[in-house]
C-alpha cells in the first residue's frame, strides 16, 4: 500500500520514552500536555527490588511502574480510545504498520533498543520496551519520532522489523497502538487524583517487602551486605547497576523522582493549589537524597572512591530516601483523601 | 577558552579524577560525555559532575533533556551555569 500524505508529526525529546510518546501522540490529537503530565496521570512512578529477576546477570531495580503501565493508564481515560494490536509474523506486523501510515496515522511501536540502527553502539543494550512514533514512509526507510533523540530519525523497514520482534523479557511481539478517538479537552483534576491515588497506594500500601518505600529499605539493607556477599568487584558492578537504572535509561534523573516533582508542581497550578507544588519540594529533596548515593556509588565504580565512601554509608543514603519518601507519600495520601 | 570555562574544566577535573588532560589542548565545543570526549567522561562522570555543580554554583540539572544539552560542551556548560546563578 502507498504511503498516505506524511502527517504534521511534531517530534519532542523526552526523558522517558512511554511518556514521552504518550505526551506525543496526544499532542497530535490536539491534547495539550506535557511529558511529567503524561507521566503523572499515567501514575509512572514506583520502586520496586527484585532480585529473582535478572538482567544481564543483575537484580532488577526499578524506580517507575512495568513497562506499558502509562499508556494502558491513558488508554483507559474516559473519551480516549487506542487501537493496541500484537503479532505473531512480522510481514503482517509490517502490512498493518503501513496501512496506518497509509491513512497519515502516527503509530507508536515496542521494539528492541539493541536492533535500531539509529542508536549509537555504545548506547544499543537489550530492553525490549522502547517506544517510539512511526509517521511516515519514505522507499524502504521509515520516519520515526524516537522520543530519546533531539530530532526525527529513519529506520530501514528490514530492521525496524526485526526490532518489533526482538526476542527475550518484554518480547514486543509486533506491539502498535495508535490513538483513534480522544475527547475535546481531558478533565485534569480527576485524572490528576487519580494517578496519584494509585502511586501512593504502590509505595505505601504494597504487601510485598520488595516494593513501594518497604522495596528501598530491602535494598539498603542487601547492598549494604553486597560486598561481604559477592566480593569487591561484583558488589560494585550491582551498585553501578543500580545507579544506572536510577539515573540513566531515561529517568530524568534521580529515579524519576525530579519527572514526578514537575508533575506534581504543574498539577499545582493546573488545580490552583500550592500544596502540590510544596509536595513537589519534598520529593526533590528525595531526588537529591537519591543522588547523593548515586554520587558515592559512582566514585566506587570509578575506583576513585573517598576513605568515607562505604556501602555503609550508602545504605544510609537509601535507608534516608526511604525516610523521606515516606513522609513525602503520607502528606500526598492526605492530600488525595481531602479531594474526594 | 574563557576564564569560566577553564574554571569549569578545573573543577571536572578534580571532580572525576581526571589527572592527565591537558587543559589547554580541550577544545570548548568538543563532547564533554560520551564516546567521542576528549576526557573519556562517561555517564557516571556525568553525573557527578551535575553534583558538583549545584552544589559549587546552586544551578540544578534534574532534568535529562536540561544535562544533555548543558553536559554537550564546556561552553554550554559555561553559559548554563553563568546564566542560572545567582550573581
């Protein structure tokens, strides 16, 4: 099928690539919203340690909700509807891809990082829940809005392909979605309560010791036992993983938390409310907190680490994120509880 | 380079250990992070050095698009702090 007329795709850097695309693909239905927003009501933020799941041989650790959880949040938005379609043989993938953009629809796409040609190779790692737009088509090469990168990028439809289908955890099984109704104007102050309601309910009402503001204290009590456990070297290569799941692979830094913050601080003038924006200070300190063990973790890393750098130290570090992120999300429960 | 930014590139140094660059070799629009940096400054580095700033000069970097464009060179590095400071 010929390509339709390339759509006014608007490209915008992002931090994170589900909100970022998110954010995109409701600004081009006409909703004006920015990326915290989109991560805000899409109720990104989380904690979570898991060390029964591995990545290249290293416990999971994340700071923000499983990988799909924004979009489906913003899917399920009253007046939103989203065509979400997987696949199980790619030259159907690729056909429905091309019957979107034959109708000038942008299309957002899971892929695999390591199989986008576009991406440095030093930047190539293998996480199979990268998002990005597909908004047109030129010959063999597809015009992409990769929310990651400052401006648009083409990808060779052979390994855009291959991409959709990269094999492993989160398999994007040909996933695309693309938005087919969207209401005139989103009713923010609900949608606002809500996707916090549901943050405070992950970090502070979970069961599971392995999530929430429990999860963070878990952790600073393994890493502090990290090098007793597994040996100096081992033990900095966990810690330099954590610091790299909390402060690269588009966190906006310190685990989300500053994203969260300037949700919280747009919300405030949205709904006229100074308190959100007092919130959003609490937090940033966290944030800071969070990349105070950062700092330290990285000159343990870099074999520069001072007489004071300990993991000790560090579980300290954490056990105080812990601490103010505690208090962070009780005042923010309180705050929901008075808006119903 | 001008003064700030040689002040800056001081600071980097001393911050990341960075003991054999030759200061007056670096080139102000050369990458500062990454790959192609002239002081094999990697992210870790990157973010210590975004520490390092706010608290020597209290200018944030929270944001990754803000440390990606600021971290580009020592000049955007130098104009960002120069300009969000309090004189």
């Amino acid at each position: 099928m010929r390509p339709g007329p390339l759509p006014d795709f608007s490209h915008t850097q992002s931090a994170h690539c589900e909100s970022g695309v998110a954010a995109s693909l409701l600004r081009h239905k006409g909703i004006e919203i920015s990326e915290a927003m989109a991560f805000g009501i899409g109720g990104g933020l989380f904690f979570g340690y898991l060390p029964f799941i591995r990545l290249n041989g290293l416990p999971l650790v994340t700071y923000r909700s499983a990988a799909g959880h924004i979009l489906k949040r913003i899917s399920r938005i009253p007046g939103i509807s989203m065509h979400q379609q997987k696949f199980r043989d790619k030259s159907q993938a690729m056909a429905a891809l091309d019957d979107a953009l034959a109708h000038s629809i942008p299309v957002g796409l899971q892929t695999g990082v390591y199989w986008l040609p576009y991406f440095p190779s030093a930047l190539r790692f293998h996480f199979n829940a990268h998002n990005l737009v597909v908004y047109g088509k030129e010959g063999d090469e597809y015009l992409i809005s990769d929310p990651v990168f400052p401006g648009p990028v083409r990808c060779p439809g052979e390994d855009l392909a291959r991409a959709r289908f990269a094999s492993g955890a989160l398999a994007p099984k040909g996933k695309m979605y693309y938005l087919t109704r969207v209401p005139e104007n989103l009713e923010r102050r609900s949608l606002i309560v809500k996707g916090i309601r549901s943050v405070c309910k992950m970090m502070l009402g979970s069961p599971f010791p392995l999530i929430g503001v429990k999860g963070i204290r878990f952790l600073a009590n393994r890493l502090e036992r990290w090098p007793d456990r597994l040996g100096k070297e081992n033990a900095a290569l966990h810690v330099g993983h954590v610091v790299r799941m909390q402060e690269e692979i588009g966190t906006g830094g310190g685990g989300f938390r500053f994203m969260y913050a300037a949700f919280l601080q747009e919300s405030g003038v949205v709904l006229e409310d100074q308190s959100l924006a007092d919130y959003a200070a609490l937090l940033t300190q966290a944030g800071d907190s969070w990349r105070q063990f950062a700092v330290i973790a990285a000159r343990i890393c870099k074999n520069r680490a001072r007489p004071e750098d300990t993991y000790t130290v560090m579980a300290e570090s954490i056990r105080q994120c812990a601490s103010l992120e505690e208090n962070f999300f009780r005042e923010l429960e309180g705050w929901v509880k008075k808006q119903s | 380079m001008e003064p700030f930014e040689r002040e800056l590139l001081e600071l980097i140094c001393t911050t990341c250990n960075f003991d054999d660059v030759e200061m007056d070799k670096i080139d102000r629009h050369a990458p500062l992070i990454g790959p192609e940096s002239p002081l094999g400054a990697d992210s870790l580095d990157a973010l210590e050095i975004a520490v390092t700033i706010q608290r020597e000069y209290g200018v944030r970097m929270d944001s990754e698009n803000t440390s990606r464009t600021v971290l580009q060179s020592l000049a955007t590095l130098a104009q960002y702090v120069d300009s969000n400071r309090a004189h």
